[in-house]
C-alpha cells in the first residue's frame, strides 16, 4: 500500500508591510492599534477604546472623534464618499451620548480627479450636514501626484455635547443587560461589493448611509438607561460585539433568528458566500440597554424612521468571558470569533 | 468547490445560442445573470441551483420534498408507536 | 429563499436528530468530504444536535487547503507581472505560498481581481486586449464545467490575451486515498453534493463495494447533512455498504452529460499533489494538448520548486480526518489565521480555521 506523506510547507507571513486587512476593522486592525498606536498615545481617553472620546472642558463634557474615509468607489447605489464622511463621525458622536455640533473636513485628492466629482462630492457632504444638523466649519485640502491617492480621501472631526447622564461606553455595559439593534444588517456592505468587484446586480441594493444622533436622543430623553452605543462599521456587527465582549471582558450571547436581515442583502450574501454578521454597516448601531428596559428602548427605536427595524438580538452573560456566541437558526450554537481581515465572497 | 445557490429563472435569452443561453435568475430579490448552457432543459420559472454563474442542475421539486414526508413519517410512527404503549 | 430556508428549520432538524439518536446503538465515525459542508456544520452548530456516539471527521474537500503550495507561488509569480491582470476566486486570495500571498502582492502593487464566475475573467480580457488575462482555475468538479467553458469560448472567439493556471482536484481518487491509508478511522463517507450534480455517483459505487463502506450524497443545508448522517447511520447499523442519494432534489445517478462532456472536451485527467497530503495518482485535471495555448504556466513559465516542510504542522493528519485540528499542539497557540502554520488553517473551510473561527471556547 503506497504511504501518503502527511506533511505540510509552512507557509510564512510576512507582516512588516501594512496589508490591505490591517484596514478591515477585524483582528489586525486592533493589532495596530494594539502594537503601534497606543503605545504610542498612551493615555486614560485612548484606553477606553471607544469610537469617540469624552473629554471635560471648562465643566463641559465634550464628544470628539475622527474618522478617514477612503472607500472606493466613491459613489455607490444609496450614497458617495461624500455622506459618509459626515454621517460617519456623526455617528461616533451620538454613540457617546452626544449630540454632534460642528465638523471640520479635510480632502486629499489626486493630480487629475474631474473637478465635477469634487463639486458633487461637496455637496453631499453639505446635504448631510444639514439633515444631520451640524455645521462644517474647518476644512483643508491637499493634492497628491497622480497614482498616489486613490482619486478622493476625506478626513472629518467632530465635537459633540455629551447629553447622556452616565457614561455611554463598554465599561457601562452589565451582565443582564439586553443587546439590540437598530435595523437590518448589511445592506451597505453589499452595495460597495456590489458595484467595487463588478459583481452586479439587477436591482441594486442601497447602501443604509444614515445619521443616528435621532434615535439616541429620543432614547435619552425617554430616561432610557443607555450603557453602551456601537455604530456598526467595517467588520459588521460581528467586530462590534467583539470588541465590546473583549473591551468588558463580558459574555454576549445573540440568537441568529432575532437578527434583521432584507432578503435581497440575505440573497447577495448566500450567492457571494458572505455572512451578513460581518457586512459593514453605515446607518445601524447596536445598544446595551439594561433588560428592564429593552422593549420600551425598542418601542422607542421603532418610532424613529432610520430604526424602525429595531429588534432585540440577545443579552449579556458574565461567562465565557470576552466571547460571542450565537445560538443558530436549528438550535445549534457556536462562537462569533472577529475576522483576521476583510470578508471575502468564496466559491467554497 | 461548493457553494451553489437555487435561484428561479425569470426571464432566458431566446436568441442566445445553446451553448451559451444566458438567463436572469432571482435569489431572494436579487437577480443575476446565470449561463443555462449545462441545463438546456430549463424553463423559464424553473428553480436551478448556481455555482460561479452557471446553473448546475434544475431543483426537482418532487424530491425535494421527500425528506419533509420522511420527517412526517417518523412523526406518525412515533405516534403510532405511543398510542399503542399501555 | 425557496430551497433554502425551508432546509434550516428547526423543528425539522430536532426530529432528524432523534431520529439518529433512536438509530445509533455504538460508537460511528463519518467523514464530511466537502468544505462547504464542513462549513455549514460548524456555522450551525450541528455538532450540538448529534449524538456523542457520532464523531465527524473533516476531509480535505477545500480545494484552497489541497492547492499545492508550488502552484499557489507560480499564481504569486505570475500575478505579479505588470501586464497582468490576476483574477481569482477569493477564496484564494489569502492563502500565503512560501512567502506570499495573492492578497500581499495586490498590497505591492499587482492587479490582481476577485472575480466572481470565470466568464468575468473572460469578459475583462475582451475589454482589456492590451494586457494579459490569468484566471487562477481552481476547485473539484463542480468548478471545473464553468473553467472548461471558459477555455472553451475564448479559443471560439480567438482570445488571445486569456489564459489559465490549473489547479483542478478530483474527489474519489482523495477517497480512495483516505480509505487506502492504514491508519483509516473513517467508517462512512458524506459524498460531496454538488460535485456529484456534476459526476453523478456512478463512481462511488465501486468505492463502497471495495472497502465495504456506506457512501451517502448529501446536500449542504442544516437539514441535509442530518439527514444524510441519518442514512448513513442506519446503513452502518443494518452493516450494509452502499451509495444513497440524499441530495435527490438536485443529484440524479448520471450526474450532468452536458456539463461532463464541455469538461472531457477541454480538460483530461492528469497527476495532482495534494497539499499536506502529497501525490495522488490521476487526481487531477489539466487542459488538453488541443487548448494547451490557454495554460498560464506555458505562457508564463515559473521555476516551481519543491518546498521544504514544517515539522510543527499536521494538516496532512488533519485533512485524512485521522486528528482533530484541537488535537495539534500548536492548534490556537502558535497557529491561528493570522499566523497559519498549515493550509486548513488559512480558509474558513479548512477544518482547523473552521475550529479555531467557530468552536473554540475560551
């Protein structure tokens, strides 16, 4: 009987170049963060490992954050670089508790970008700042040679008044609190894959690019114990819980059938071999909210348009700690571990 | 390689040549371009199962609900099996 | 989704489960030959509804954890010339050859493209006659139909600027393999669906016959794999040793006489090394003399050397189902996906990062 040699070559990976999943919003980022940044800007603020920072000022709590957007294409069905940018750090400023006030907007651009894209590009970013109600007032623009820049990369800040009476982060979350999200995932996930890999569909599938300072504040002034916002980005709702779960050292428990899904972003997702727990999102948070008063929070959400599809997903455990599990749609259960880099549709 | 999705044929290209025969499929809400070239015998609302752009196979719709008779099957011997236990 | 979701239902899958618990008298071990099947397996959690007497085994049916290693840096090679465009599954993409990834040399620069069906490798060498067109041809049967008809209409049109790396596995020849090595545990085999909407399962019969094992086709949803379990468990426990077809909703005995005869006409069977297994005879696929003008590495010839082994990595152990990725000592401590000692390690299919994503417990 002829032997089969059960060796392997060890393949090596060679990490002293910046790769394209260290941008994912999955487990190499947070190595950057982890061996780069933040011994480097080692301080309280930075630790806490939210979006946004609180920062105090002159007996004020402030929100700041800041945020890069260099998606590519820069316009895609539901949306342009352009809203996202603004919506984007909104965004992080509402997940503090805040209420977002003023941007600044920076622009890199390429030797050779059509100005009309630029033109269209800013008034986006004009049109969401007004339905988000804050105002852009900074800005600065850079070129770089052509084959440098990608064609547009926006930089926003923003700084926020922080309304919410406790802390609104991953330190506040408890065991027993109720995990929900504020509408169905992945739809703008699956509208940049769609139109970026030329992998297109019949009817396109809008991207959920929304503001969500609306459904906080009306949490907020409900009296709504809020214990911690997460926007669910790069790396979906997957990466969020995750980091939340390590950040905590807390269980989260989610239940597939509870999870909002369209059927189109379910269809593109089961044709491109996708999980919609990790489809970025850009108009969906998820909430930690103390059981008690989950189905209030939620009959709240659901009276506010971009949450109207606000579902309640699972709870928080004390064990295993750091640890997201899912039970599945047949009664099976298993572990939500982050990815190591981008999702990618497989064949397989 | 696995992953093939069923999806319902909802419009063919008539003039395409067999080997070719290019249809549009829908998954869910989402349509697609699918090549029909491995299953000449599909129709227009015929599910087929897709991997990478080609349909496969056409879903037979009797067969595929045999294994829900064979669950209601069991269910009824199981049945059967406790309205007989003293 | 029709045909999709009515095959996760779960009051259905509970009945299916004790039904296999009713069945099993002692101990079973089956082996899933698919990665797409591994794969649904561990995303469900179907494991939880079984019996302990049944053990699962994953079998090296993850045609990116099987792609040899000298191939996986010829595509590495190749893709990074800069008249070319690379297009690729994107499974492929991050498996590391012995330096590289595909994902490392689109990081350096090259165009390499993820592409969803081989007609959309063909489609941008059409539109971009002045550069030159590689699709990475990889995958079992169910893949190889599409691959065939690529080749197929590129020589009808006078394509001159497409070409293909071959990387096509065959399955019986790994079962045969698996059940021929001496240390084989594997009692029962689940068949690989789709691939057998392709090659039917007239194949299987004599492989069961011989080495007197139940071979049951199975599908790929939740309800289909325990069913599958369920026919095969009542096999094993009656001691009988034959083919069965679960999948019957989109499997029939002859398989795709299309589909086959695009395949015969552009491909042949040829010799294929497994990785982490080693050479398995007529195993493989490549083009045929008559197409050889679209084979990338005739087009673009890399020196593909043999590579050194590690001592540290048990995949080939692994993919023959004959340990279980938890039972490595380097599993989740030295060998995690961002830092792969072997190849199962590097796909979601593969069974070790299968484990690692969706098994481990902290």
């Amino acid at each position: 009987m002829r032997e089969i040699q059960f060796t392997c070559p060890a393949p090596q990976n060679s990490q002293d170049r910046i790769l394209l999943a260290h941008g994912g919003g999955g487990k190499l980022t947070q190595q950057l963060i982890d061996r780069i940044f933040l011994p480097a800007f080692a301080n309280a603020a930075l630790e806490a490992r939210h979006d946004g920072a609180v920062v105090e000022a002159a007996g004020a709590r402030l929100a700041m954050t800041t945020d890069s957007y260099v998606v590519q294409p820069l316009f895609f069905p539901g949306g342009d670089i352009g809203e996202l940018a603004v919506y984007g750090t909104v965004n992080d400023l509402a997940m503090c508790g805040a209420r977002p006030l003023y941007l600044t907007i920076a622009f890199i651009l390429e030797e050779g970008l059509p100005v009309e894209t630029l033109r269209r590009v800013a008034a986006s970013a004009a049109g969401a700042a007004q339905s988000a109600e804050v105002t852009l007032v900074a800005g600065d623009t850079k070129v770089v040679d052509k084959g440098k820049g990608d064609g547009l990369f926006i930089t926003t800040a923003g700084v926020g008044l922080v309304e919410s009476p406790g802390a609104v982060g991953p330190a506040s979350v408890q065991p027993g609190d109720a995990v929900l999200v504020s509408g169905d995932l992945g739809a703008h996930g699956v509208a940049i894959l769609s139109v970026r890999e030329g992998l297109e569909f019949d009817s396109p599938i809008l991207s959920d690019a929304a503001p969500l300072w609306a459904p906080v504040r009306a949490l907020l002034d409900a009296g709504i114990e809020v214990h911690c916002l997460r926007d669910l980005t790069r790396g979906g709702l997957a990466s969020a819980l995750n980091e939340i779960a390590g950040s905590r050292q807390v269980a989260i428990r989610i239940v597939e059938s509870s999870i909002p899904v369209s059927e189109p972003v379910r269809g593109a997702c089961e044709i491109l071999g996708l999980d919609p727990l990790y489809v970025a999102n850009e108009g969906r948070f998820a909430a930690f909210i103390p059981a008690a008063q989950a189905d209030r929070a939620l009959h709240i959400l659901r009276t506010i348009p971009v949450s109207a599809g606000a579902a309640r997903i699972g709870e928080v455990a004390e064990a295993p700690a750091g640890i997201v599990t899912l039970r599945s749609r047949i009664g099976g259960s298993r572990v939500v571990d982050m990815l190591s880099g981008e999702q990618l549709p497989r064949i397989c | 390689m696995c992953l093939a999705v069923p999806g319902k044929i909802v419009s063919i290209h008539e003039d395409d040549p067999p080997e070719i025969r290019r249809a549009k499929a829908d998954f869910g809400g989402i349509q697609r371009e699918v090549c029909l070239a491995y299953t000449p015998e599909a129709r227009l609302g015929d599910y087929i199962l897709v991997h990478v752009g080609f349909a496969l196979s056409v879903v037979d719709e009797a067969e595929a609900q045999r294994i829900f008779d064979t669950i209601r099957e069991m269910d009824e011997m199981a049945q059967a099996g406790e309205d007989e236990s003293p | 989704m029709k045909y999709l979701d009515e095959y996760r239902e779960q009051g259905a899958a509970a009945r299916l489960a004790s039904e296999i618990r009713r069945r099993v008298t002692r101990p079973w071990t089956l082996m899933e030959v698919c990665g797409g099947q591994t794969h649904t397996i561990v995303k469900s959690g179907l494991l939880d509804l079984l019996p302990p007497e049944i053990t699962l085994v994953h079998g090296p049916g993850c045609p990116v954890c099987v792609t040899p290693l000298e191939l996986i840096d010829a595509a590495a090679a190749i893709a990074s010339r800069p008249e070319v465009i690379f297009c690729s599954f994107g499974d492929m993409l991050r498996v590391p050859g012995s330096s590289q990834s595909l994902f490392d040399i689109k990081a350096a620069g090259g165009d390499v493209r993820i592409v969803y069906s081989p007609l959309d490798a063909l489609k941008l060498a059409r539109n971009n006659p002045e550069r030159q067109v590689v699709f990475f041809a990889v995958g079992f049967e169910t893949t190889a139909p599409a691959n065939a008809m690529a080749v197929w209409q590129a020589a009808r049109e006078g394509i001159q600027n497409f070409s293909i790396l071959v990387a096509h596995v065959l399955v019986p020849p790994a079962i045969e393999a698996i059940l021929g090595s001496p240390n084989c545990r594997v009692q029962a085999f689940l068949a690989a669906g789709h691939v057998c909407t392709v090659m039917g399962f007239h194949e299987y019969e004599p492989i069961a016959g011989k080495y007197r094992v139940p071979i049951v086709v199975a599908g790929f949803e939740p309800l289909d794999l325990l069913d599958a379990i369920r026919m095969a468990v009542v096999q094993l426990e009656e001691g009988r040793a034959e083919v069965e077809n679960q999948y019957s909703r989109a499997v029939r005995r002859q398989g795709n006489v299309t589909a086959r005869q695009r395949m015969s006409e552009v491909f042949e069977v040829s010799e294929r090394a497994w990785r982490g297994i080693g050479d398995i005879p007529r195993s493989g696929l490549r083009l045929r003399p008559e197409f050889r003008a679209f084979d990338a590495l005739d087009r673009f010839p890399c020196a593909l050397g043999r590579v050194r082994e590690s001592a540290e990595c048990i995949a080939g152990l692994v993919l023959q189902g004959l340990n279980k990725p938890f039972e490595c000592p380097a599993f989740a401590v030295r060998c995690t996906p961002e830092t792969p000692l072997g190849a199962p390690m590097v796909s979601s299919e593969g069974a070790c990062a299968a484990y690692y994503l969706y098994g481990r417990r902290s």
